[in-house]
C-alpha cells in the first residue's frame, strides 16, 4: 500500500487487500492434504502389520517355550504381556483423540475418504493446546517410553534400543521456539496433518512394543541351563577299603538346574527325573563286577537336541 494521507476508499481497499493475503495464507491446497491422508493409512496400514506380527510371535512362543519350559518361560512371557498393556494403553488413548478429532471435524467425508473439515486451522490448537491434551499426550508418551525400557531385565538388553517414540520438540531453523505439542498441534497446523501426527504416534507405539517384546522373549532362547541347586559331593575311586588302606574321595561343590527337565536313561531304560536329577536304582541279585553306561539329553538353545 501506498504511504501518505489515504483517501476512505483507499483504506479500504488496503484493509481488504490485507483480508485477502490472510484467506490466501489460511487456504490449505488440497494436494497437500490428500498427501496427510495418503501417509494417515499408510501408517494405520504398518500398525496393523506390526500388530499381527507381534500376535505370531506370542502364538510361536506359546506353542514352544510356554509348552516346553513352562515354569521358566511363565515370568518372561507375563513381563512381555505386561510391555503390550503397557503400549496398548498409549495406543487406545491416541485413539480417542483421534476420534475427537474426527467428530470435531465433522465425521468422515466419503467423497474424499478423508474427515470434512481437514483444512480447518481451530481444532487441532483448541482440542490440543488450549485444552492441554497436547501436554497429557507428551507426558503419556515418555511414561511409556520409561515403562517399556524398564521392563528390559538390564543394560546389555537395553542396549541397541532406538525408540522413534519419543515427544521431543523439533529443531528450530528460525522463529521462536516451539514446544512439542506447538510444533505438531499448534496455530497453523491443519486437522488433516494434526490426524496424521497421532498415526504416526501409534505405529511408532506398536514399534516399540514389538522390538521389547521380542528382546524379552528371546530371553528363552538364551542359557537353557540355570544353575540355581548347590550340593556338596564326595565322590571316591573305590566302594570299598581294605583294613590299612587309606581311604581317598573328592569333595567338591556341585551345581544343577532344578527346573531341567532331561531325559535319562541308564542302559536304554528311561530313569525318573526330579528337580533335574534323574534317581537309579540297580539291581543286586549277583556277585562280582558290574557296570552301567546312561545318557542325559537336554534341548539347547538353538532348540537342538544334545546328548
């Protein structure tokens, strides 16, 4: 606009020229929001991958180690539950407000595929920043986040673990600086965008769900063999002493795992195994020298068979 003394009609025209640059700047293209919905059910589409991949991994490990090693594979399989309660709860709480989101917005457009007011620049700072569901949201993410990584037994399962979820505030590259919740909810962010940010929230929930529950799982693949039973042993070359003889036997400290389940046998004949040790009693119907050979079969941890 001109300087100097305005006529009426030229402060008019000035203050609807600056009306219009402010429609301009509000107007959404539509080609941007069809790109929001595209990448909004891609992700919903990669949650559900994840989701059925995580479901295959509990019916494997339900169908083997919880079968075959119940005792020992119980606790590691009700911590990995506990990580997928854990993540599914942030999951159904996004959930909602995207629903509200999508009610506020309207409901869903079936010409578009795509909820009605997409474009709309109010919902998402009213809903998420004037209401501080955008603070409730960030602070449920980095619970979870903190839930989730305790639940790994320690620092070397913890080690490798790069989460992508997480509510950190972007970098700046000009402006003042901007919260997490301003950055992703704030003015300006259209529905449409706000939408997708909490699909994205979610797939990176069911991520992070699936890479701890799979590391506390493999925990059954690890040491088959927990050595928690100590017995003091004296073992001695002879059964029998002569008179001036002296009597000689190894005293040691031995150690087994009593929740070992291996089989046994002694000359081909299974032998009872209990709290891991396997008990035989021979028979004495005979003098003189008698031998006898047994084996012990356990399951590796590469699920193979050794004797």
């Amino acid at each position: 606009m001109a300087g100097g003394k305005q006529t009426p009609r030229q402060r008019m025209i000035g203050i609807l020229y600056l009306v219009l640059l402010g429609l301009i700047a509000l107007n959404v293209p539509d080609s941007l929001l069809d790109a929001f919905k595209y990448i909004t059910h891609s992700l919903d589409q990669s949650s559900g991958n994840v989701t059925t991949g995580i479901q295959a991994t509990y019916s494997t490990f339900e169908a083997t180690k919880l079968k075959e090693q119940h005792e020992r594979a119980q606790p590691i399989y009700d911590r990995a539950k506990k990580a997928s309660a854990v993540a599914q709860e942030l999951y159904n709480y996004v959930q909602g407000l995207r629903e509200e989101m999508v009610k506020r917005g309207g409901g869903i457009n079936p010409n578009i595929h795509d909820v009605s007011a997409r474009d709309n620049l109010d919902i998402s700072p009213h809903m998420m920043i004037d209401g501080k569901k955008g603070e409730e949201l960030k602070k449920k993410i980095n619970d979870t986040r903190t839930k989730l990584l305790a639940l790994l037994k320690d620092a070397k399962e913890r080690q490798g673990v790069n989460f992508s979820l997480n509510a950190e505030a972007p970098e700046q590259t000009g402006g003042p600086s901007k919260t997490w919740e301003e950055a992703y909810f704030g003015d300006g962010i259209p529905l449409g965008a706000a939408l997708t940010t909490l699909a994205k929230i979610q797939t990176d929930t069911k991520n992070a769900e699936n890479e701890v529950v799979k590391r506390i799982l493999g925990e059954a693949e690890q040491a088959q063999v927990n050595l928690d039973k100590f017995n003091a042993v004296a073992v001695a070359p002879s059964s029998y002493v002569l008179v001036g003889q002296p009597y000689t036997a190894d005293v040691f400290l031995t150690a087994y795992d009593s929740h070992l389940s291996p089989t046994i046998t002694v000359d081909g004949s299974p032998v009872q195994v209990q709290d891991g040790k396997g008990k035989y009693t021979g028979s004495t119907s005979s003098e003189g020298l008698h031998k006898w050979t047994g084996t012990i079969s356990f399951r590796d941890n590469d699920g193979k068979i050794k004797t």
